[in-house]
C-alpha cells in the first residue's frame, strides 16, 4: 500500500514539473516530523514503561554536584533514538539503495551491542557490563561489513564525467555528456583544491588487491569505532550528545543532498555519489529523532540514552561519513567527540607515565572527559552543555565551508 502511495506521490512531483531531489526533500520533511512525533509522542510512554520496570541509572560517585539526584533516572532510552530513526526509514526511503540497508543494518547491529551492556549494567546489577573486547569485536564486525559493501557492492559507484556539463544548463548538458559509474574507492579530503584522495595510491603495489581492501577495511573500521566511542564518552551530561549528534546530523543531511544531486555536485565541483540522494531521508529521520529526544533529555533528564543510544549514535555518524565520502572530515564534524576521546587518553598516559618515572599518577584534568573537568571547575552542567554545543555548531559550519573553500 505504502509503494502504490509513494509511486502516485512520485508521478505527482513529475507532472507538476517537480524533479527526483523535490521528492527526496519532500520525503525527508516528512521523515523528520514523523520521527520527531514519535521520539515526543511514543518516547513518553516509553520512560513510563522504564519507569514501571524500574529501569533506572546507578550512579557511581565521583564528587560530582547534583549526580546523586540523577540515580533512578530511567536509562535504555536510547531505543527512542533507534525506534524514531529506524521506523520513518522503513516507510519513506527506498529499502533496495544499498547504502540505506548499510545504514539499517549498522542502527540495529550497535544497537544491540549497546542494549547488551545496558542489560547487564541495569537488569543483571553487573556495573561492568558487557566486556570491552565484545563491544570492540561488535564494531571491528561491522566495520569488516560496511568496508566489503563499500568495496565489492555494484551500486556503490562515483560518477566520473569525459566531458564538462555546466550546472546553469540544468539538466541538458548532463543528458549530452558522456560519463562512466565506476568503483572507486576516492575520499574527499577537506581545504584542498584538487580535493580527491584515493586509498589505492597509499598502498605499495606489491600488497595487490588483497592489500587494498585489507587496508580499507582497516580505515573503516578504526573510523566507526573511534567516533562510536567517542560518543559514548560525550554521554555523561543532560542533553550533551543527543544535541551534538543533531548539529553533525543536520551537516550530513548538507552532505548527502549535495553530493547526490548533479547539479550541486557540479557547482560545488565535489564527486557526484549516484544513489545517495536517498541517504537525505535517513540523515532527516536520525536528526529529527535525536531533537525529539532532547524533548526529555534535556537538564534535568526525564531520561538517559544509555549505551544503547550512545554506541549507536556515533557508528552512525562514522557509516554515513563513509557512505558519503566525507569520513576525513570526522575531525571537523565530530570535533567534539574527539576533544572527549582525547582527554580521556591524555590522562591516562599521562597518569601512567608520571606514576612510572615518579612514583606517583598525576593528571593533566582535574577529571575526564573534559566535560567532567569543567564541572569539578564549579560550572553548571547546562552552561558546560550549551557551550559544548556552540563549540560543535561552529566546527559544523567550518565543515560545511569546506564546500566552496579550497
């Protein structure tokens, strides 16, 4: 029912002159209001239902003003996130596109890691949850996965021109050109004129094809499992990841809409990704869904995402980067879970290190992550949340300039 709807809606766009990308936008609003009514609407009577299971947080004390308060607080509310992403994806986006499926595939596959850990953390009153190795074979599983789709997959192609088209000519000057889909297997590194890296050229030719894809994989993997991480570790205040995740949302929405349409392609002069145009839909819903959370994650938090959302959120981020080939531009984008990710290795070998030649761990931070450093400074949890997220919007602004700066 919803193919012969969305086939009439279609064939409406086309008679009235509209093009695809019209009804990919149309699509994508539709997705983000639907998932921000069901984040809003349903995301309620799911904290009920935790509530009434006594699903709640137990917070350790590490000297923190106003933890204690937050014990009890219902967590799992990550499955909000999932369900408010996933559900508007399968209505609305085209279940065949090959990097809508990755992206399915990879929501589901973090999502039960982080539901593991959370269920031994809170069901089983195991506070180490699920053993780090697992959660760390969970994503090494996916990243072997997206990087084999990536690398083998037919449909995903770049779109390589003989002869110039000329955005101004619309459509005309593409339907003359004479183009070729190729696998390829071209990132986009940022602030560079001539702005294409292909992983190929940094592998010895005497590595072969095998060495290509080993080393691809490699990337991935590293890459989903960093920013995944690096997620977790922004989850530790009200509203801290799930209003960071949105901003990077919104520019992967950017990314994907320009790079799978020839037009903006052509005029931003970056690689034409066919196919992704669809990957619009899925960046609407998770955007739309992680907003809606904020509806009760927001200070002081109805409800906390747990690892089932904060796994999730950044493998995510990382498989659409990769899909979108924009995953050297993470550093940028994600900014915020990397200065996390940082602090958190910083101390530790640092401690380790001054304990070794000292005798005696010292520390760089008064605690990490660095969000927990400013809070030990005195600062109020919502002004740390706020400036955080006024950090990530201007790192999301300088990604976005590297569309025309080069």
């Amino acid at each position: 029912m919803l193919y012969y709807l969305f086939r009439f809606l279609r064939e409406q766009f086309e008679l009235s002159g509209a093009g695809l990308f019209q009804y990919i936008s149309f699509r994508a609003m539709l997705a983000a209001f639907l998932s921000l009514l069901i984040s809003v609407v349903f995301g309620k009577k799911i904290i009920l239902f935790l509530q009434k299971q006594q699903i709640g947080e137990t917070v350790r004390d590490l000297g923190l003003k106003g933890e204690n308060l937050k014990a009890g607080t219902p967590t799992m509310g990550g499955v909000i996130i999932l369900a408010a992403t996933l559900i508007p994806t399968l209505l609305l986006a085209q279940l065949h596109n090959i990097y809508i499926l990755l992206l399915i595939i990879s929501t589901i596959w973090l999502g039960i890691i982080g539901f593991v850990d959370d269920y031994i953390k809170v069901i089983r009153k195991n506070k180490a949850g699920l053993s780090g190795k697992f959660k760390i074979l969970g994503q090494v599983g996916i990243g072997i996965l997206i990087g084999i789709a990536m690398y083998y997959h037919p449909d995903v192609l770049m779109r390589e021109f003989s002869t110039g088209i000329n955005a101004a000519d619309d459509y005309t000057s593409y339907v003359n050109s004479s183009y070729e889909d190729i696998k390829s297997l071209k990132t986009t590194i940022p602030f560079i004129k001539n702005n294409e890296l292909d992983y190929r050229t940094l592998v010895p030719d005497f590595l072969g094809e095998y060495g290509v894809i080993i080393f691809y994989i490699l990337v991935v993997t590293f890459i989903i499992t960093a920013v995944s991480n690096g997620a977790n570790l922004t989850d530790g205040l009200d509203g801290l990841a799930a209003g960071t995740t949105a901003i990077i949302a919104t520019a992967l929405s950017v990314f994907a809409y320009v790079s799978g349409n020839l037009i903006f392609a052509d005029y931003l002069n970056i690689m034409y990704l066919p196919n992704t145009g669809e990957v619009v839909i899925f960046c609407a819903a998770f955007m739309g869904a992680c907003i809606g959370f904020l509806w009760y994650n927001s200070f002081p938090a109805q409800v906390f995402m747990g690892d089932t959302g904060s796994l999730s959120l950044g493998g995510i981020i990382a498989v659409l980067a990769i899909t979108l080939r924009k995953e050297l531009m993470i550093p940028i984008l994600c900014g915020v879970f990397l200065i996390e990710n940082l602090s958190v290795m910083m101390q530790v070998a640092y401690f380790k290190y001054t304990k070794k030649k000292f005798g005696e761990g010292r520390r760089i931070f008064l605690m990490s992550p660095l969000h927990h450093h400013y809070q030990k400074k005195g600062l109020h949890e919502v002004k740390i949340v706020t400036r955080f997220w006024i950090a990530g919007i201007l790192l999301v602004i300088i990604a976005l300039a590297t569309l025309k700066i080069r």
